[in-house]
C-alpha cells in the first residue's frame, strides 16, 4: 500500500510539473524569423469572429491578424495582435494597431522580419499565437532566444528533481 501512495505522488507531482512546463512555455516569449504576407481586422465578439452563422450577441472589439510564412516553406502561420493591456501574461501591450501597420509595410516590402509572440496555435481550437513585437532581420543575424524561459525550464527542472528526492527519501525512512 505504502508503494502504490508512492507512485501516486509521483504521478501527481509529474502531472503538476507538466502543467507547470506547459504554462512557462505558453507565456514566455518565442521569436520566429519569417516573412509576413498579409495582414485582416476582424470583429469578434465572444464566440469568435462574426459571420452569419455567429451573429454578435454582446460586446464586439476587433482583432488583428498577421499572416507569414517563413522562406521556402509552404505552411502558413497566423499571429493574432491583440493588445494585453494589464492582463496576463503581463506584457502591457497596449500598440496593436502600431503593430498592424507596421506588418502591413514588411509585407509591401516582403523583408524578413523577427515576430516575437506568446501563446500556441492550436487549429482545432481555433486559437493563435499573440505577437507582441515585430522587427526586421537579415539572414546572417541569428534568431533571438527567450532567457527566461530557459532560466524558468532549469528552476523548474532543479525544483522536480529535489520533489522526488523529498518523495523517495519520506517514503524510504519509514520502512
């Protein structure tokens, strides 16, 4: 019995640390280097952007849309550009309609730029990732990496290993 609470915790603290892994890398920032294509506003409200078949039923905003596509490959990515203002994750972005026209000029120019974003692209949720800033690179500059979250994965790494040391060494004592 004492072994089965033994796996349980371990599986309780591998299930909080994977939640915890899985919001560093949500909120952290991640830097892509790729071309932007287009650029839409769409009115949303709630429920999604407005059509017929989702008619607005309450307070309605709009929402920017960039569309890239990194050099010789096929696949799009779509950032949404929404301001956070105070919310979280806290990075009081409060220029989208900067931001927009700024994307709009790199894809009259086709430069290759660097979008840094936050979020995941999930299609069958129908949820994009949130660029917070865009600037233009070359080639020969290397992508930018988030420190932060490398410092946040090792803390996160160092306090895990320390959790199943406390759970093994608890357990291992009352024998």
């Amino acid at each position: 019995m004492r072994k089965f609470f033994k796996y349980l915790l371990f599986l309780l603290l591998l299930t909080i640390y994977a939640i915890l892994f899985a919001g560093v890398d949500y909120i952290t920032p991640h830097y892509e280097v790729t071309n932007v294509t287009g650029v839409e506003v769409k009115r949303v409200d709630k429920d999604g952007p407005i059509t017929k078949a989702n008619p607005a039923d309450g307070p309605t905003r709009d929402v920017y849309y960039i569309y890239t596509q990194k050099p010789n490959e096929s696949k799009p990515m779509v950032y949404r550009n929404e301001d956070t203002r105070w919310g979280f994750p806290f990075y009081f972005k409060f220029d989208s309609a900067d931001l927009q026209a700024k994307a709009q000029n790199f894809a009259n120019e086709s430069k290759l730029i660097e979008v840094k974003y936050y979020g995941w692209r999930l299609i069958i949720l129908d949820e994009f990732r949130n660029a917070v800033s865009i600037k233009e690179v070359t080639l020969d500059k290397g992508q930018s990496y988030s420190i932060l979250a490398y410092v946040l994965y090792a803390f996160l790494f160092i306090t895990l290993f320390f959790a199943i040391q406390f759970i093994r060494g608890w357990f291992d004592s009352e024998k």
